[in-house]
C-alpha cells in the first residue's frame, strides 16, 4: 500500500541516494506475477502484507538467502526458519464492530460464536484479502480442514456479507451498513485518528488463545534472480531501522517486529499466536488449498 510503504521508500533514497521503482497489487496477485516472470522479473525486494505469497514463492526457489545484518534484527518467531524473509510489521486479526449498536458486554468471546444467530446478516468478511486467507489457513492447520470447512459455511449460511478490503469493512461499520467486521487491528486506529468521535468503530479482541485473534506479519523477502542484492537487502535493513519501525507503529498503528522498538502507547498488547510463528511452508502447501475452499464456500458471492 503506497500510504503504508511510500513514505519509507522516500527516506531510503533520500537518506542512500538509491531510487526506488515500486509496483503495488494484492500480495497474491504479485506473488503469481513473480511466479510467471520467473528469473526474468526486474523485481528485487518482495514485501508482503502477510506470509503467504512469501512461503508460496520461498516454495518455488525464488527467494535469496539475507544478510545477518538483516536477520539479527528481529528474533526468530518473526523470520523463516531458512533465512529467506523477515516480517516488519504485525497485524492483530480482530473483530470490529459499531459502538452505537452493539454493547461491549455482549461481545464474543470467541470467532466461532459467529455463527450464531444473534449475528445473522451482521458480519462483514474479507474472504479475497491474503490476510484473511493467511488467517484461514492457520485455523485449518490448528483445526483441521473439517471444523474449518465447517465455520466458514456456517458463517455464509448465516448470512455473512463479502467486502474485499479491511478498510472498506471499518467504514462500513462506521456508519452502520454492518454491524461487524473481522479485520486487522491497525485500520480502525487509522480511522479514528481522521475522523475522530465520528467514527463509530472499535475493535473487539478474542479472549486470548482464541483462533479468532492471531497476529499476521507482513513480510519482506530479496528476489534471488536479482542483480541488485545488496541494496535490496540495505532497504531491507532500513525498514527494520529505528526510526522507520517507530513511523510504521506511531504513525500507520502496526505493531513493530524489530528488536528494541516499543509498540505505539494506544495499541493493545500484541497476540501472542502469530502466523509467522509456525513453520511458512506449512502455509505455503496450504496456500491454494485454502483458495479453493474459500471459493466453495460462496462467500465471495455474499
């Protein structure tokens, strides 16, 4: 996302002298466009909104192994156990939902009292968006395929309406065309830092240990057909610097992966369940699998 990355791309020219030539798409889609460019692409660095696209091209071969430089500054729950990716940013997997319609006592405990029927036709889904897919994919790892099956057709049987994007479920909630959402953390804050008490949303987190509020880390990979390694990997090391975590945390509301920087004061603790934390090729061999079954399921067509 340009607002997201953009401002941290300028620093590192400005503060290296190297221009930096960006090209933005759903992290699927990139990841299939790397995939048919092969080692012809003109791609150098990869960066994820969640891991994965990086697993799914860590799976093909195309992806270098980074400097220690890089790989020293996270610690080892937030980079692949080969070397090949590290996350720079989390983002809390929660439920929104409108304050003016919903009374904070009778939040859910848990993603799977979805179902129920006092949530009938008032749950947004991002089924198309690769957060929620990583998501899905770790539910059906920690669950098996059956109860995952299981929750996402009883979620579309009970009327659970399909939106593609995070933020387009955060304003629709804001003004109540839906009452609640599943969501990452960081696109409430960023609504109400714009909008203020006329943003009517807050964000809802599963009691701890629930499936329903897993941590999923975005991801930054080097291309290994790159010829350009070393300025990819020195990018690599300045999104991981102080000063640009500190921006993504204060300033964008995610929750900072290098070592030593505290999470911005307003955010809650981070989860302690996290994609990144179990082994990326899991995800990877389950990745389309999980595509398909989100595509059975009907809920894109809500």
């Amino acid at each position: 996302e340009p607002g997201l990355v953009g401002p941290i791309f300028e620093a590192f020219t400005a503060e290296t002298g190297i221009a930096v030539e960006a090209r933005y798409g759903s992290s699927n889609d990139m990841a299939l466009t790397l995939e048919t460019e092969g080692s012809k692409t003109t791609a150098d660095v990869f960066l994820s909104r969640s891991p994965g696209p990086t697993g799914y091209l860590n799976d093909l071969g195309m992806l270098a192994d980074l400097d220690d430089e890089v790989l020293v500054e996270v610690n080892t729950a937030n980079r692949s156990n080969g070397g090949t990716w590290v996350g720079f940013a989390g983002r809390a997997r929660v439920l929104v939902y409108n304050i003016d319609e919903v009374d904070a006592a009778d939040l859910p405990d848990s993603v799977f009292d979805l179902t129920g029927p006092e949530y009938r036709d008032r749950v947004a889904v991002p089924g198309s968006n690769s957060s929620f897919q990583d998501w899905f994919t770790l539910f059906r790892l920690r669950n098996g395929d059956d109860v995952a099956i299981a929750w996402l057709d009883d979620m579309v049987a009970n009327g659970s309406r399909f939106y593609p994007k995070n933020g387009a479920i955060v304003e629709a909630v804001g003004r109540n065309e839906i009452q609640f959402g599943l969501v990452n953390h960081y696109y409430n804050f960023q609504k109400v830092a714009a909008n203020g008490d006329n943003q009517r949303s807050a964000n809802h987190g599963f009691v701890p240990g629930d499936d329903g509020g897993l941590m999923i880390i975005a991801t930054a990979a080097v291309i290994d057909s790159s010829g350009e390694k070393a300025a990819a990997n020195r990018l690599l090391a300045h999104l991981l610097s102080d000063g640009q975590q500190t921006h993504l945390t204060n300033k964008v509301y995610e929750y900072p992966l290098a070592l030593g920087v505290e999470p911005a004061e307003i955010l809650p603790p981070a989860p302690t369940d996290r994609v990144g934390a179990v082994d990326i090729d899991d995800i990877a061999a389950e990745f389309r699998r999980t595509i398909e079954i989100i595509e059975a399921s009907g809920v894109l067509d809500q």
